[in-house]
C-alpha cells in the first residue's frame, strides 16, 4: 500500500512461472515527502511486502500497510502474522551444556560519557546438558539495582517449573 513505487525487480532467468523479488522505495501515504524502503517477494506470482523499514526508522515484518501497528515507545520492531507475531532464537549448537545461552533480550541505556550500560536482560539458557529429544530450559531475568554498572540475576525459572529468586 501506499504511494508510488519504484525499484529493483529480480526475476530467474527462463522460469516460466514469472517469479519475481524486488526491493523498492515506495512514498508513506501519511506525508508524501516520507519513504520506506521495502522488500518483496513472490507468492503464487503476486509480488507480497515481506519487510519494511520506514522513515521513522521503524522495522515491520508481514505488514504490507504504510500504518504502524503501534507508534509509541517500543515499537521499532514490529511483526505482524495470521498466527502471531513472534521473535525466534536458535543456536546451532549441538553440543549445548547446562547453562549455555540460547538467546538473549537485553536492554542498554547510554551513559552521560557516551558509552552504553545493560540495564536488565532476559536469557533462555540450558538447564542442564543437552541430548536428542532432551532440551531442558530455563528463563533468567537479571537487573542493574540504583547505583550499579551491570545487571544482576534476580529470578530464574527452571525447566522443572520451580522458581528461584536471587
């Protein structure tokens, strides 16, 4: 949707089914002096919006509107899907031990020298040793107290369901 498009179109070479990728600029509806870079690809020979990163510098996944699904604090990220919207991470590691991270989500505020500071985080780690069909997990939810340079874990709950509070 939106305004006028323009960009690279990316077609193989002989295929018969005309399958096309593109990457384009296409004005913002709200103001048309505003642009998004956009990117597309083929579903059944009908070019679809995949990503859009917008004037704002906002990043949407799976929404082919010019509208932000939420415009306040937050919202750079933004995933729309028809089974929800998700955020995935995988290690590709098959030799993961106990404690191991498996992802992280991590919030960092910037000092007055220009530095940055991890304010809290969020681990998915290993609970213990990993084997096939056996990956016990754990959640870790760590915070910097008043006064303090790093975070600290302050809750954890294990793969058995018990909780622990530092």
């Amino acid at each position: 949707s939106g305004g006028t498009y323009t960009g690279f179109q990316f077609n193989i070479t002989g295929d018969s089914q005309n399958r096309i990728c593109a990457i384009g600029m296409i004005s913002e509806a709200s103001n048309s002096r505003n642009s998004s870079l956009v990117f597309a690809t083929d579903d059944n020979s009908n070019r679809t919006e995949k990503l859009r990163i917008t004037s704002a510098g906002r990043v949407r996944i799976g929404a082919s509107t010019d509208e932000d699904i939420h415009t306040g604090e937050g919202a750079d990220l933004q995933v729309v899907s028809t089974d929800a919207g998700g955020l995935t991470f995988a290690r590709d590691d098959t030799t993961v031990s106990n404690g191991a991270n498996l992802g992280v989500i991590s919030a960092w505020g910037n000092d007055n020298n220009g530095t940055y500071q991890e304010v809290a985080k969020i681990e998915f780690q290993a609970d213990l040793n990993h084997g096939t069909n056996d990956k016990p997990g754990r959640l870790v939810f760590s915070t910097t107290s008043d006064g303090g340079s790093s975070s600290t874990e302050r809750l954890r709950i294990k793969s058995d369901g018990n909780i622990v509070h530092s």
